[in-house]
C-alpha cells in the first residue's frame, strides 16, 4: 500500500499532475518527468501496474455488465 492510500487519498483519480500520484514526490516535467520518476522508483512502478490491473478488472466487470442488456 502506498503512503497516499494510507492517509485515505483517492491515488485512482489524482488532481495534483506536479507530483506522484503514488508517493507525493513532486515531479520535475509534465509526462517525461512522470516515466524518469517510474524508472527510478519501482515501488511507484508497481503501484501504477497495480492500478491498471484494478482498473482493467472494473472494466471487464462493465462490459460483462452491458453483455446482458441487449436480450
């Protein structure tokens, strides 16, 4: 668990681009500042996997969802 999700925030929806939606460390660039901190940061890394996983089971769930409405 990363420290933001410890203090209670939403790491799913971050509204601060300007620093790590995973740790809180500001970030030096927009983007490519981003992709340098994940390379440097692998906890972050896995953090950021482990969202797109979360996030891709709550997609599938959806389209199951939506499956069943068209009989």
């Amino acid at each position: 668990m990363s420290d933001r999700e410890e203090r209670g925030e939403d790491v799913a929806h971050p509204f601060d681009r300007s620093a790590c939606p995973f740790c809180g460390e500001s970030l030096d660039a927009r983007g490519t500042g981003f992709l340098e901190h994940l390379r440097e940061n692998p906890e972050c890394r896995r953090e950021l996997d482990s969202w797109r996983d979360r996030r891709g089971h709550l997609d599938d769930s959806d389209a199951d969802t939506d499956a069943g409405d068209d009989e």
